[in-house]
C-alpha cells in the first residue's frame, strides 16, 4: 500500500485495500455501517485469505467525498455504486459481498441487481448486524430524534469511541453522514414475496445485539435458492470491530470453499 | 511542489512535513514519505483528533481544522493545510 497519486473515479468509489498476493479467486467488496469509511477494513488485509483482493466502498461524505451531496432515496444509491462496480470489472468477474447493518441492506441489493445482471457472478453475501428485508425496523427512528437524543442513541449503540463523540467539530463533519445513511437503512423495506436469490448468504449477528439480533436476521436464509446460514458471533452490534479474528476466519473458511 | 511560506520564521514545507511525519510516529503511525496517507496507513477518526489537538498545541488553534485532514490526508497536503491555517 503505497501512497495515493492521482486518484481515478474507481479509486475514489472502490479503493483497493489489499490487492490479492498470488492469482486473484475472487474479491471481496466491504461495504461499512452508516458513516462508516472504507478504513475500517484496513484491518482485515493482515489476514484476510491470500487470494482474495479486499476492496471497500467509499459513499459520499466522508475522506474525499467529505463534500459531495449524499443520498437520500435508495434507487440512485443503488443505481450509483452498481455503476462503479461494473465500471471496476467487478460486477461481471467473480466476487462476494460483506455489509454490515446499513452496508448489509446495500449489499443485498447489490447482489439482487448482479444477479439478473451478471448471474452467477455473486459467489457469496455476508450479511452482518442487519434486519432481513421483511422484518419491521425497530423503533424508535433514530433519524427522527432531536439532534441530542440522537447523539445519545450513537452513545448508546457503541461503535463510535467517546472522544470521537465529545469532539463537536469533528462530530459536525460525521453526523450528517452517519444520520442520512441510518436513516436510509431504516426506512429500508422490500415488499414481501421477493424472488430468492441464486447466492448463498451468510447471515450473522451479534449475541448481545438488542437490535439486530437473532430474532431480526433469522429470515434472511429464506432469501436465497442456495446452502444459507445464520450465525451468531459473540459481541454487540459492533461485532466486526471487536472479534475480527473470529469474523475474519468465519470469512475466509467460507470464502475458501466457494471457488 | 513550490515551497507555501512566506514568512522569515516559518518553517518550510519540508520541515512541516517531517513535523507532520513524527507527529504521526507519536501516535503509533508510519508515514515517512509525504505521499503516505493517514489513514491509509492506519489512521483512524481517535488518532486524527489526536493529530488535530497536537497541531494546535504546537502552531495555535485551528492549526489544521478536521475538515482538512479528512478530506486531504497525505503528509504533503496535512503540512499544506497547517501551513495555509496558520498564515497570519
């Protein structure tokens, strides 16, 4: 990881975290929590499996998108990053999704669209700490609160450190994001009797998750034609951050077996 | 690259860098190349207000706002932007 240079449109939608180290299998296309920033998967480059390069998606709002207008409706969200997938040779050559929470909705509908577009492309998706798109959003809003019980409900779900959420100028920059993208994610539905999909999901969530627990992700294998699973890995909501070991190698065991 | 300062007393770019680059070896990050990027080496949201309150410590408030470092993170463009925020 050398450093930036010029950054192409690929660069600034999909930058690569990890290039694969021997013969590419497949890629593995990270897509973070609501306000969440592609860093967050730097991380995951130490032991992710060897062949698999790691990309993460990079929304607007945040690094140097800080100032471009952000989403507010799912369809050009949708429309948008599938576009800079096809436009980065992912979309049609072999690849799996990771999402959690916010980034697990946008997953699902991403590998919906791959499928009737590049069928079979879509090895597997991991979905982590997210409702399945038939359960109800659990209330309250938390994009409907005043500015300070949002900031308490942040607080409260952990994920953000606590000098992160005292620092008002930084938080200035991050809340508008992190509310448009939460706000998204709950106003997410599907209208039941979706066609499965032909990929195997992975569901996981975390065991102390008061949200987005057993009872709100059990569905989601009844999402897909294929083998589907739903796990639970210990931790809260933010279980990808605090047991990356365990969530890593859950990946890579699975990644393996879908050559 | 042209150096940025004007001043007698302020230091060059490339000093700012090396400030910027040793800053960052205090936090637990190596970023010894201008090039190398904050958070693609490992910089989070915690070490960048760490980084933003060392830089007010050292060349006054507002050295280097949080607007500048999460948008423009390479060590050349966080000397940059101390150096255009602390031109009087």
């Amino acid at each position: 990881m050398t450093g930036s240079g010029p950054r192409a449109g690929v660069d600034r939608w999909l930058p690569v975290l990890r290039p694969a180290r021997r013969a590419r299998r497949l890629r593995l296309v990270c897509l973070p929590y609501a306000g969440g920033s592609p860093d967050l998967f730097r991380p995951w480059a130490d032991q992710l499996d060897h062949e698999v390069e790691l990309l993460a998606l990079r929304l607007p709002g945040r690094g140097v998108r800080l100032r471009e207008p952000l989403y507010d409706s799912w369809e050009p969200l949708v429309e948008d990053v599938f576009a800079a997938l096809v436009e980065a040779g992912v979309a049609a050559e072999p690849h799996a999704f990771f999402g959690h929470s916010f980034g697990a909705r946008l997953a699902y509908e991403l590998a919906d669209r791959a499928a009737r577009e590049f069928p079979g492309a879509t090895r597997r998706l991991f979905v982590s700490g997210s409702r399945s798109p038939e359960h109800p959003q659990h209330r309250p809003l938390l994009h409907e609160m005043a500015p300070d019980a949002y900031l308490d409900a942040v607080r409260a779900m952990g994920g953000t450190p606590a000098e992160v959420l005292d620092d008002p100028a930084v938080m200035r920059l991050f809340l508008p994001t992190m509310r448009a993208e939460m706000r998204l994610a709950e106003i997410w539905s599907r209208p039941p009797g979706q066609p499965r999909l032909d990929v195997p999901i992975t569901a996981m969530y975390g065991r102390d998750d008061p949200v987005d627990g057993r009872a709100a992700t059990a569905g989601w294998r009844r999402h897909s034609l294929r083998p589907s699973e739903l796990l639970e890995l210990p931790g809260g909501h933010f279980f990808l951050d605090t047991h990356r070991d365990l969530l890593l190698a859950t990946i890579n065991a699975r990644l393996v077996s879908t050559a | 690259m042209s150096n940025p300062t004007t001043g007698t007393d302020r230091p060059d770019a490339q000093a700012l860098q090396e400030w910027v680059s040793d800053a960052c070896r205090g936090l637990g990050l190596d970023l010894p190349d201008p090039e190398n990027d904050f958070f693609e080496s490992g910089g989070t949201s915690l070490t960048a207000i760490r980084l933003i309150s060392r830089a007010e410590e050292v060349f006054g408030e507002d050295a280097l706002p949080p607007e500048d470092l999460f948008a423009h993170s390479t060590v050349r463009e966080i000397a940059a932007a101390i150096d255009r925020n602390t031109r009087s």
